[in-house]
C-alpha cells in the first residue's frame, strides 16, 4: 500500500477510518469537513486520496468532480454501487441465474445513481426502475414477482417473498473496495467514468463472498489483492 493516507470525511468518517485501519492495509484518518465548504476544506487538507460519506450524494458528486484533475476522491456512491452489483451477483448465483440472462428491479434509482452504470458494466441485460412515486399505480410486489432480484438502497421497502432482496444493511459494505482501488496509489480524474472498474470490483467481492453471506468480510486477507487485481486487468485493457 505504500505511504498513502486515505482522508475520510462525512457523515461516518470517524468509524470509517477505524475500521480501515484497524482491518485493512490501508492508512485511513478521518478529518471534520463542513459540508458548506467541502472543496476549500479538501483542499486545505494537502490530502492524496479522499473517501467522502454522506446522505448528500449531489453535493458529495459535485467536490468529487471539482476535484478529480487534483486528487483520487472516491465516494460512497461510488463504493455502495459497487458492493451492491456484488451482492446482486451472489444473489443470482445461488439461484442458478446470472446477470445477463435474470431480471433485476431497482428501488429508487435516483438515490444511488451510479448504481445503474455499474449494474449494466457488470452485464445486467434485464433493468426494471421503480420509484416510490409509482406505488399507487404499479404496487412494488406486484412488479416484483416477475423478477428475480430486487436491489433497495434506501431499505425499508418490501417487494413480497418472490425475488431475493439486495440491500446496503453491511455497514463495512461501501468500505470492502476501497484498499484494492488505491492499492497502486493515488490517480486523478473522474473514477464514475469508468465504471467497468467498479464492475470488475464487484466480480472480486462477489468471488470471495462465504457460503452464508451476501459480500465477503473486510477482514478477507485476499480482499485487497484480488480487488486490486481485478482494477489492473481491467485499466490493462
């Protein structure tokens, strides 16, 4: 992993950061940054790489924009759409389906928009989106029998005893990827541009899921390898 020191800030920044330390290679610290002057406070850090957490995926997507030609800025959305994809696959798995030949339906998809990039990188051929807003009209149970999995990123939503439910209840979930996407050090530009990346991460998670989970345990000693593998073969291409 080198020198690198991971910067967490946000909602859960200070968990975040334990955990990354205490379980992973990886050199996390979490820093206090007003969400009013996210951009000023990053950059006054002089930090290599930035994990942003928050519920505010739009403010969250706009600092990592304006500060992709500086410094690697990952975000939750970037890591929880992974850890999604991966969970959906296991899922489908175990029920004898894969993504390109299965019928997914996604809950709320203008809460993790990245979600959906990712889901269809990761060969996801059949895409159903539902939106809260839709329920008197198309109930989620109705829809959701004709489908084999439904993945939630809010939660709390019930789709009937049909489809398998994929939903962020892990909290390390959005932190499983991240040792492996700064295994090779810091790199600028804008990660959501390459979801094929994010992809080929969720491939390595859902590889390494136990029997009796749905994503695999931060404490996974071949977690940062094989995640990182999976990055160069695809940046490789």
């Amino acid at each position: 992993m080198g020198e690198l020191v991971l910067t967490v800030a946000g909602d859960q920044a200070h968990e975040a950061a334990r955990l990354l330390t205490d379980l992973t290679p990886l050199h996390a610290v979490a820093r206090t940054i007003p969400g009013d002057d996210l951009l000023t406070a990053v950059r006054n850090r002089h930090a290599e790489a930035v994990f942003l957490t928050g519920a505010d995926r739009a403010a969250l997507r706009t600092a990592q924009l304006a500060l992709a030609v500086e410094l690697t800025v990952l975000t939750e959305e970037d890591t929880l759409a992974i850890a999604l994809t991966a969970a959906t696959a296991v899922a489908l798995s175990r029920r004898g389906r894969t993504p390109a030949d299965a019928r997914v339906l996604v809950v709320a998809p203008d809460s993790l928009p990245f979600l959906l990039p990712v889901l269809l990188a990761a060969g996801t051929a059949d895409l159903t989106l539902w939106r809260p807003a839709d329920a008197a009209a198309f109930p989620l149970a109705g829809l959701a029998r004709d489908v084999d999995v439904v993945i939630d990123p809010l939660g709390g939503h019930d789709p009937g005893r049909g489809p398998a439910l994929v939903t962020p209840g892990d909290p390390v979930a959005p932190l499983l990827a991240l040792p492996g996407l700064l295994q090779d050090g810091p790199r600028t530009g804008d990660p959501q541009a390459h979801p094929d990346v994010h992809a080929a991460c969720a491939r390595a998670l859902a590889g390494l899921t136990p029997v009796d989970r749905l994503l695999p345990e931060l404490t996974d000693p071949d977690l940062t390898s094989r995640v990182a593998d999976a990055v160069a073969a695809v940046r490789s291409c």
